[in-house]
C-alpha cells in the first residue's frame, strides 16, 4: 500500500478533524509527533509482518486507511469515525516498548515478555488522552475497547474480544495489513 509517506499521510487525516473536532487532532499528535513513532519497528523479527526501520508507522497507516475505507462504506451504521481513527492510530503504540534497535537489529524487548504492546497501547493511549479532556469524556473507553481487542480473542493475546463495530473494523483491518505484509516477504512466496 503506497501513500507516499506514511507519517505525512497520518498527519494529512489527523489534519481533516482540525476544522469539525479538534480534540481528535490534539490527541493524534501526540503520537504523530512522538520521534519513536516514526523510526519504531513493527516486530522483532525479520519474516513477522512490517519488520525494520518505520514498519510501524507503515503498518499504522496502512491499518488507518483502510479501517476508513471500511468505516466509510459502513457509514449509515453510525460508526464513529473520530473512534475508528484513533484505535487504528494507537493500536501498536505498545510496540515502541517491545522492540530495541541493537547493532542496526530491530530485537525484542524484556518489556514484550513481560508486559507486551497491547497492554501498553492501552497505557499509552490512557495517557495521551487524559491531556485532552474532550476526547478523553467522549472517546476514551471505545478506543480502550478496540486497543484492548485488536488481536481478536484471549487465546491471540487480548484480554477481551472485539464487541462493537469499530472493534470489528479494526482487528480484521490490522490483519489485512499484516497478512498482505506477509506474502510481500515470505520467502517461499517469493521463491515460487
Ligand atoms: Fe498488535
Ligand atoms: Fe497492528
């Protein structure tokens, strides 16, 4: 998926709230401009998907985009954009926390055996918000709910399952980026 830049592309859609909510655009910033976030990894390991020097923010706005798409194609429902956004925007912040850059090598962390990026996305999350006290009334337990569920069942490492429709939205629109990223660099694929 090519947007050009992916953190220029988060900043252009973080930038359409400014008018119509900008309580959305405070809290996006904080991540957007968080200097990990645009140099972190996506994993610690070179076949897991978005491996390498800004797989995360790659990921992330391949994961925002498409869970608008969707959310787009839904929009009778009553989806909540502002929600969709920033779940998908927040959802691997954890990941500046599970992985280390050593030597050039992206590796994981103690922090990814002992606490793991979807707790921490939640902790992260929990911060940003509170400094914007109308997204935190208005938006900070949805977004928990789909941080909290994105890797759809306990037994796939959330605590708890998705329940609402951006929920939904968001961990089958993160596996989508994943498993495209997947295919683009599994080395059998690319051997047949
Ligand atoms: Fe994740
Ligand atoms: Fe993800």
């Amino acid at each position: 998926m090519n947007f050009g830049d992916p953190l220029k592309y988060l900043e252009s859609v973080a930038e359409d709230f400014f008018a119509t909510n900008i309580c959305v655009y405070e809290t996006a910033n904080i991540l957007l401009k968080d200097e990990r976030f645009n140099f972190w990894s996506g994993s610690s390991l070179p076949h897991q998907h978005h491996y390498g020097t800004r797989g995360l923010v790659q990921h992330t706005a391949e994961t925002v985009n498409l869970c608008l798409s969707i959310g787009m194609k839904y929009e009778w429902e009553g989806i909540s954009y502002p929600v969709l956004f920033l779940a998908s925007l927040f959802h691997d912040s954890g990941k500046m926390y599970d992985y280390e850059c050593v030597n050039g090598f992206w590796q994981g962390t103690e922090h990814k055996r002992m606490i793991h990026h979807i707790s921490r996305s939640g902790i992260y999350w929990n911060d940003a918000v509170k400094t914007v006290p109308d997204a935190y009334e208005m938006y900070f337990e949805q977004v928990l709910h789909c941080i909290l569920s994105h890797h759809t069942s306990r037994i796939q490492g959330s605590p708890v399952a998705p329940k609402s429709r951006e929920a939904w939205i968001l961990t089958l629109c993160d596996n989508i980026s994943a498993r495209i990223n997947d295919a683009d660099t599994n080395d059998l694929l690319k051997n047949k």
